[in-house]
C-alpha cells in the first residue's frame, strides 16, 4: 500500500517529498478480468481494449486516485 511504503522510507531516513498509487486503468482492467469475470490469464482481446483506454492513464497526471496497481514514492535522505 501507499502508506506502507511510505512508512518504509521514513524508516529508511527518507524524507518523503511525494507519493500516489499509478495505473488506475490496469486495476480497473485486472478487477473487471480477475476477479469478476474469473479469467485466469489476460486475452488477447483484452489486451487489445487495453490499447484503446489506456488514452485515460492521461488522467493520472491531472488526478490522483487512490488507487491502482503501483505505488510511487519519492523521497530524498536529508543531508546531515
């Protein structure tokens, strides 16, 4: 999750500057696929679809959701 991986930079002696889970699209897509349709691999239709809604990962750069399928931490160690 966000706020564990945050917890481990700061365990680290990170300063944490920013963090925001990432791909909101392929968590959708793995939800509606995995756990919904019971697909136990990804088909090439879905693959396919993918290509066409992946225009909307645009959107993370505007908004941040609070969720998706990665995390992404940055954080700096304080100079001492």
């Amino acid at each position: 999750t966000e706020a564990s991986l945050v917890g481990l930079f700061r365990e680290a002696g990170f300063v944490v500057e920013t963090s925001r889970y990432f791909n909101w699209v392929g968590a959708v897509g793995w939800y509606l696929f995995g756990r919904i349709l019971k697909r136990p691999h990804i088909t090439k239709v879905a693959t396919k679809g993918f290509g066409l809604v992946s225009r909307l990962r645009t959107l993370e750069e505007r908004f941040h959701f609070s969720f998706g399928l990665s995390v992404i931490v940055v954080g700096r160690r304080p100079v001492e």
